[in-house]
C-alpha cells in the first residue's frame, strides 16, 4: 500500500518547481552535449574523410600498425580518440626551409 501525500500550493508555485526542475535537467543535457565525443567510433569513409587521405592509405597504416582498429562482424571501425593519438605520435613534423 502506498502513502500519498497532497500538498496545497498555488500555480505560480508549481510553475516554478516544474521550470526549476526542468531547467536543471536541460542544463545537465546541454553539458553533456557540449563535450567532446572523442570516444566515438567512425567509419573507414569517416576517417579517411577526417584525415583527408585514401582508403589505400588507411588500410596500410591499419596493416602496418600505425592506426589502431576496431573490427565489429565485417566492418571496421576506428576510435576517434586513438587516431588523434596516433597522428600525434607517427607522423613527423613538416620542415619548411
């Protein structure tokens, strides 16, 4: 059995609990929105698209260690996060002379 309890408040009152508690809840999802999805898992087409190169390209550095990957059934998949990492370690700063 369960206990209810009435309260008695005017409407103006409960427009402010209800905006106040909503208000709370939309700041807390635009937060999260506004966070980097570094995580996200992308494509071979997204990834060659973000690092402006071939799929020949991508599926040498992937054979050859150089780009890290995921592999779900048939497709492949790479961590955004692990290929930000890996460009930062591989590849050499250019020389301009």
């Amino acid at each position: 059995m369960e206990k209810s309890i009435l309260i008695t408040m005017s409407i103006e009152e409960l427009e402010s609990l209800i905006k106040n508690c909503l208000k709370g809840q939309l700041e807390a999802f635009i937060d999260d929105l506004k966070k980097p999805q570094e995580d996200t898992l992308m494509s071979v087409s997204e990834t060659k698209a973000m690092l402006g190169v071939s799929e020949v390209s991508l599926y040498k550095w992937r054979k050859n260690g150089v780009l890290p990957y995921h592999r779900l059934n048939t497709r492949i998949y790479f961590r955004k996060s692990e290929i930000m990492e890996a460009m930062k370690v591989r590849l050499p700063k250019r020389r301009y002379y």
